[in-house]
C-alpha cells in the first residue's frame, strides 16, 4: 500500500490568504461598487527594468543561432553570472565571497526551503515569530517539527518573539539551538538589523555550532550606509552562515525568477563518523542531482542588473517603491497610528490601535476605507496587535488608499 508523507497533514491548511479572499468576497457581495485597493500581497507591481529584457531578448537570439544556441548550462548558473554576483554584491562590500561559492537557482522561496535537505534530522530549528512562512511549512513537511496548537505554534520549533519590545531584532537564545533562520530587512516587520545585531548572533553560532539561515531578499532596500546588506560583512559568518538573496525583489523579478545561495566554503560540519564536511560539498551535490540550472534567456537578464544602466534602472524601482513606503507612513501617522518598517523595506508594520486584534483591524480599514492589508497574526503568534501593508503598488493606489485612511479613519 503507497504511503504519503504524513507530515503534510500536520500543515495548518493555507488559512492567512484564502481567509483574506474570503472576508473580501464577502465584502463585495454586499457593497458590489467599492473600489477595493489591495495592499495585501508581497508582490511587485512595476515593469522590468529595460536593461534586463533588452539582454533577454538578445539571449532569445543566441539560442536562435546555432552557433551561440545553448543547451544544458551549469546547474550552479553560468559563470559570467556567479563572478558578477560574486564581485558586486560581495567583493565590492569588503565581503570575502568567491564565485565558485554562489549557486544561481530559481528562487530564494525553493533555496531557502530545498536547503533542508542537506541537514539531518534531530536539529533544534529557530525562527522569528512573525516569520516568512516557508521556513515553518518546510520544517514541517521534513518531519522536524510536532503538531501545531491554536496559536500556530508548531511543536520542536523554537520561537523568537520579534516585536516592538526588542526592536523587532529578536533576543539571543538562552540555550543552544542548531539551525537559526534569520531575515533582514524583514519580512514582514520591514526591521533590519545593525552589524553589531548580526555580530552578536555570529558570535552565538560560532560559539554552539550552530548554522545561520540569512535571508537578503530585501537587501536592495536599504538605504542607511551603517547597516550590513550581507552577513558575510560580519566576521566570522563565513564559517556559520548561508545566505539567501533573490533578484524578485530588487530587479522586479517575481515572475521571472532568479535567485541565488551563497554556501562559502569554509563553512564545515562534522558527520556523525567524526569526518569534517563543507555544506559547500553537499549543496553542491543536492543541486546537481535535483536541479538543471536557471534559463539562459533569464541569467542573461539577471547578469544585466550588474551593467550601470541595470543598476541605476533597479535603484530607480528601489527608489519608487521606498516613496510608497515613505507616504504610507507618514499618512498612518497623521491618522495616529504607530508605524514601524518601510525605511529599508518595502513593508509597513503597523500597531493596531486600541487593541484591536489583527483580524478586526482588518475587518475595520476593508469597511471604512475599502483598503486591504495582511493581519500580522497570520505570520505567527506574536504579530498579533500587528498589521502588514505592503508598499509595493502604483503611486496612484498608495495614495487613494492613504487619503481614504486619513478622511475615513480615527483612532
Ligand atoms: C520575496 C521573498 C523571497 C524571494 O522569493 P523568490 O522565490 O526569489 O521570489 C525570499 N524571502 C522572503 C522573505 C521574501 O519575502
């Protein structure tokens, strides 16, 4: 008899978004004409960059040409792209990455997920809460994790409150755990963290053996020049840290998809026979043997991003976004409420006032103002009293949706 992988069943059925759809259909039954503006999703919403689909479409011609057609590529990414990534994104920041320690995929959604295979099981896993939800679901379907409680709580995982409190950069564990997500600037508190935040958790890892999971999907939106875009730029992180960085939210790539690892090569494990092992050897290996490599036509994009016109065409998009975010506060502020995020990051983390739960808030600003946001409950536990709104929308929806706010809702 076929057996499944009973894990799965201990997922909480994908409730946050189709809950969001549900209340909004609902809505709309009963008021048919309200113009809904939704700031809900963390998708981008602007056109590639020119530089990005002018290399495609020459790419498009190369594989028209026998002479330049390309078949299977490298499935760590083609060099031209790794040493680009390597030297401008690393090199040029004092971060001592090389080319060969990059492996270019399709998404930082599949990295920071497949990466568990890698690693045995038995692990003490942390993560934020709120938390990117592919770090939690992943854990679970891999068996390292009990079922959940009502307040969504897997069991095994250990939770690191991040709230107003600490800064939204999460406290030290008080006791050892193996494997350490962390995301900065994050999703979905738009919180980063400072290089003495990220020293004091390398030093942690490197003091208990613990490997650090860094997520830089939102790296590009940060604009303060103290504050560490790679945890590579901390000492000692090459010897316990991978990170995850994507060109989705940069370079406006979520439906074209490109991403990247970093796994350097100093960083090493010991097996259970004593033998010393690099994660390096082992990514490697996973990716060749479950993964042919990202399409040619969309390296050649993604390397476009590392001309000067990519990079000013991407700090445009930067730029633009970061505006939104830059208005979306400033209104929530004049209509009293408490903001956090949105300086180095695309996301609005706001207080709920009056100590609305995340849910009534919602319900409250898609009644009043007919603006949809995410409940910051439906990323953990503690982003209850929380709510995300996204600034990745057109100039025209951010605006009409914040004088709405401000005429329409009092605290
Ligand atoms: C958007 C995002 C990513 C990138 O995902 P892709 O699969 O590369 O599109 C990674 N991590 C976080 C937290 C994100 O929000």
């Amino acid at each position: 008899m076929v057996t499944i992988n009973e894990n799965y069943l201990k997922l909480k059925a994908g409730y946050l978004f189709p809950e969001i759809a549900r209340r909004v259909r609902v809505f709309t039954e009963s008021n048919p004409d309200a113009p809904i503006i939704k700031l809900g999703i963390g998708d981008v919403t602007e056109p590639l960059p020119e530089a990005c689909r002018t290399a495609m479409i020459k790419a498009v011609e190369d594989m028209g040409d026998r002479a330049t057609f390309k078949g299977y590529g490298p499935e760590q990414g083609y060099a031209w792209l790794r040493e680009k990534i390597a030297s401008q994104d690393f090199q040029a920041r004092g971060c001592e990455i090389d080319a060969s320690e990059i492996f270019v995929s399709d998404g930082g959604k599949c990295d920071t997920g497949n990466i568990l295979d890698i690693f045995g099981k038995g692990n003490t896993i942390a993560v934020t809460d709120p938390v990117y939800p592919v770090y939690v679901d992943t854990n679970v379907m891999a068996g390292h994790t009990g079922p959940v409680n009502d307040k969504g709580e897997y069991e095994g995982l250990f939770y690191l409150p991040i709230t107003a409190e600490n800064n939204f950069t999460a406290k030290i564990p008080d006791r050892p755990v193996d494997l350490i997500y962390l995301c900065f600037p994050n999703n979905p508190t738009g919180a980063t963290a400072s290089k003495a935040d990220l020293k004091a958790w390398v030093d942690y890892a490197r003091a208990n053996g613990s490997v650090i999971l860094f997520d830089a999907a939102y790296e590009a939106f940060i604009t303060d020049p103290e504050l560490p875009h790679s945890i590579y730029e901390i000492e000692g992180a090459r010897e316990c840290a991978i990170e995850f960085r994507s060109f989705s939210k940069n370079a406006g790539f979520t439906g074209t998809r490109c991403a990247y690892t970093v796994v350097p090569k100093s960083l090493k494990v010991t097996a259970s026979d004593g033998a010393e092992v690099t994660l390096h050897q082992l990514w490697n290996r996973r990716q060749s043997t479950k993964f042919n490599g990202v399409s040619y036509l969309v390296q050649r994009g993604a390397e476009a991003v590392y001309s000067p016109e990519g990079q000013s065409q991407v700090q445009g998009l930067i730029k633009f976004y970061l505006e939104n975010a830059q208005i979306i506060r400033q209104k929530l502020s004049d209509a009293g409420l408490t903001v956090y995020g949105g300086v180095h990051a695309p996301y609005i983390w706001v207080k709920t006032p009056q100590g609305l739960s995340s849910w009534d808030f919602f319900d409250k600003l898609l009644n009043l103002c007919y603006v949809v946001g995410t409940p910051g409950s439906g990323f953990g536990a503690a982003g209850e009293g929380y709510f995300r709104i996204s600034a990745f929308n057109s100039r025209e929806n951010v605006e009409e949706a914040m004088s709405r706010i401000t005429d329409n809702f009092k605290v």
